[in-house]
C-alpha cells in the first residue's frame, strides 16, 4: 500500500523477524513525547512451526501491549534476500527494464517470476549501477497470512538494514552499516543514493578473523567505483559488541583510514527505531509488500448480483476498445508510412555515410599507440645496450608485457626506477629473474593513457 504525506498514520508497530525470533514495539509520534509501550519478543519459526500456532502465540504477545493499532511494518532479516547487481548504461527505459529483467533471469538462483523483486539504483558521477533484492514470493506470503491471522495489517514489508543504516542521499561517500545480532552480523552499504549491497555474514563476535574475512568478501563484491567512495562504518548491537568489534577493526590496514562509529542498540529496541523510520519518511525504504487488488476488483469478484449483466457490459466494452484499437493502429500504421516515404531518401544517405565510418573508423587512430609505448621502452633503458628487450607483447593497448636480458643487475634495476616514474604506467610487476651473466627477465606494466611522445 502507498501511503502519501497527508494519509500515512501517526502511530505502528513495529516487527523485526531475526534470529528465529519476532520483537515487536508500538510506536506514536502523534503523542506528546513520542509515546509507545515496552516491546515484546516471542520465538517465531516461519519455516517449520504450524501458521495457526504462530498466529496464536502473536495474539496472545499483542494483547500484553497498551495498544490497539493494527497497522504494522515489518522488518525482514538480511538473509532472507538474494541480489543481482550490475552497470546499467544510458538506455531508454524500456531498454533498460529489459536488461535488468534479463540480469534478474540470469543471475538469480530461481525464476525471478517466485521473487518480490526491488531495485536500487546508485549513481557516482557517470558511473550507473542498479542491485537488484529478491526475497520468495511464498515466503512473504506465508509471513502475511499469519500475520493478518493475528489480527494485524501490513502497511510495509522492509528490511531491517535498510531502516538502520544511513539515509541513502545523492552523494558519493559510502556508509558501511554492520548489524550486530544475538547470533548473526549483517552488513548494508549505501552509496550514490541507493543500497549497493545487502549481506549476512552468519559470523560470531567469538571469531574475530571471521568477521573481517567476511566484511572484505562483502566489499570485494561490491563495483570497484562504488567501494572506493567508502568513508564510514557504524556498528550497530549492544554495547559490548560495537566495542569489541570496533577494537578488532580500528588497527587494521584497511579500516584505518575510515571513519569507525558506533552506535549502542538492543536487540529490543530495533522495531521501535523501523517504525519511528517509517512513520517520519526520512526516505524510500525497500518495499517486499507483495500488491494487492483494490477494492473494486474484490468487490467484483465476490459480489453475485447482476453478474450476467456486467459480463455482458464488460464485452461489450470489450469490443468496442478492440475495434477502437484496431482503427488507431491502422492510422498510425498510414500515418508511420507516409512519415517514412518522406524521410526515406535521407536515411538511406545517412546510413551509407555510416557504414563507411564503421569501415575506414579502425584505421584512423592519430594517437600512434604502439609506437609511442615502444619509445617509452627506448628511452627508459640504457643507450650502452646492458638492457636488451628480446620480445614486446601489448595487449588491448594497455597491458606490456618485456622480455630481454640483461648484463648489470643494477642497470635494470634504474631502468625500471625510471620506467616507474612515468606518470602512464601502473602497476609495474617484475615477473622472473634468472640466470647471472647475461640474466633472463620478463615485466610487465599497465598504460592508463597514451605515451608521451
């Protein structure tokens, strides 16, 4: 359901499903002080335990609140979701819904048509991506017939990450939010005003290596120009936990140079702080509410007054849209082939003028590419001929690989310092040295842009 400014209520409870347990906190901002009731927490097992038992359990939990709103938003664990992510380039939107339908098909462990699916798109600078979170169909269906069996209605079905973490805004400085439960730690990056990543690591604050081998793993998988806008991690748990994470983390390598925060919360008091999120629309959270009919259409579909008659209206109105139809795709068939008679001639010219570019287009490159990058070589090593290069190989105009040998270490050694120096080349990598006198060796070096001449 999509709630505008004016009709999204006051006051909601707040569910989070984790850790096979469901807490539950009622929350009003319409009150003085923002009022609410101490929450409840209760063991819920979607996947082997009986619906009606469930359903029963949640009534009895609801009655010990000081509330009687049923309206509910509801917290989904992290690994619950699977996501596809992926560059998405300057497309129309029908191409580009499309493609991402495609990616959805190819990257999901199942047929996408058994996902709710949500998009998130991240924008840094020119650089397009969308991620892609599917949660089972089933799954969310199954966790709203207990919940309306209880009583209550879903207004939203989130995750919980993305209520935590950082509103996602336009900017390129990522925020690294990290979860810490009773059993599990999940992990949300936002950047460039969407979530890039959404990931349980399933790792316990016993096993520190764990967590840190699991955040780089979660980090590796994230686009090379999404991670490198980085700049803060939150922890998020108990105390104790932020704590002594935050001490495993701060001395290493990699993290230093990040803003490290914490920030202390109970596992008790996380539906509270979703559905104060919720009800304040600090931004768009990731919405799993599978849609439902409106109230037309299930008033069509049980009334059993006059059906003959609306059947008969409905095809009647039918027909008349098809022929409708048919008569404006007839005119606008005339009307494309009048427009194409005119502008045919011009196409064809275009067209011709096109493929001679497509034809002549490789030979005409001005930059001079593999000649500048072997004068780079000549000038790098030594005119008395201690350095030889045997054999060049450039591939795509970036990767140089040299072979050669050499009489003086010390001779290749500056040959190298001053092939290093060179503001193209990166990545210099000495492959092998052997041999003595002369000595066999192979490097190779990346070219970001075209060799000075």
């Amino acid at each position: 359901m999509k709630w505008s400014s004016q009709s999204r209520p006051q006051s909601i409870l707040g569910l989070v499903l984790e850790d096979k347990f469901l807490r539950v906190a009622f929350v009003d901002l319409g009150a003085a002080g923002e009022a609410g009731s101490p929450g409840v927490s209760l063991p819920f097992d979607l996947e082997r335990s009986p619906p009606d038992d469930l359903a029963r359990d949640l009534r009895a939990a609801l009655a010990g609140l000081r509330s009687r709103e049923r309206r509910c938003v509801v917290g989904l664990p992290a690994d619950w979701t699977v996501a596809v992510s992926g560059a998405a380039p300057e497309l129309s939107p029908g191409d580009l819904e499309s493609l991402l339908a495609l990616e959805a098909e190819k990257g999901f462990p199942c047929d996408p048509a058994d996902l709710q699916i949500v998009r998130s798109h991240q924008q840094i600078g020119v650089h397009h991506h969308v991620t892609q979170y599917g949660i089972q169909t089933e799954r969310i269906l199954r966790l709203e017939t207990v919940l309306r069996a209880a009583g209550l209605r879903p207004a939203s079905f989130t995750l919980t990450l993305a209520a935590l973490g950082p509103v996602p805004t336009p900017v390129e400085a990522g925020q690294l939010t990290v979860l810490i439960g009773p059993s599990t730690i999940s992990v949300a990056y936002a950047v460039g005003g969407g979530l890039a990543q959404v990931r349980a690591l399933g790792a316990g604050l016993d096993d520190g290596s764990s967590v840190i081998r699991e955040l780089r793993i979660t980090l590796e998988e994230i686009p090379a120009d999404l991670r490198s806008s980085l700049s803060a991690v939150t922890l998020v748990g108990p105390d104790e936990s932020t704590r002594s994470l935050s001490s495993t983390l701060a001395p290493l390598s990699g993290f230093t140079h990040l803003t490290l925060g914490s920030r202390p919360m109970m596992p008790e008091a996380v539906p509270e702080v979703l559905a104060q999120r919720w009800l304040r629309r600090e931004s768009e959270l990731p919405e799993f509410l599978p849609p439902r009919p409106s109230r037309w259409k299930q008033w069509l579909r049980h009334t059993n007054t006059r059906r003959l008659g609306t059947a008969l209206a409905a095809a009647a109105a039918c027909v008349l849209v098809v022929i409708g139809l048919f008569g404006w795709q007839e005119y606008r068939a005339w009307s494309l082939r009048q427009e194409w008679s005119r502008m045919k001639a011009d196409v064809e010219a275009l067209t011709a003028v096109q493929e001679r570019i497509r034809e002549y287009r490789p030979w005409h490159d001005t930059s001079f590419t593999t000649l500048s990058t072997l004068k780079l070589v000549t000038d790098v090593f030594p005119e008395t001929g201690s350095v030889t290069a045997k054999s060049i190989e450039i591939k795509g105009h970036s990767t140089v690989s040299i072979t050669g040998s050499t009489r003086e270490n010390a001779a290749l050694l500056e040959s190298l310092d001053r092939l290093r120096q060179r503001p193209e080349v990166s990545n210099l990598k000495i492959e092998q040295i052997r041999g003595k006198s002369p000595a066999q060796f192979t490097f190779t070096f990346q070219l970001s842009r075209t060799p000075r001449t």
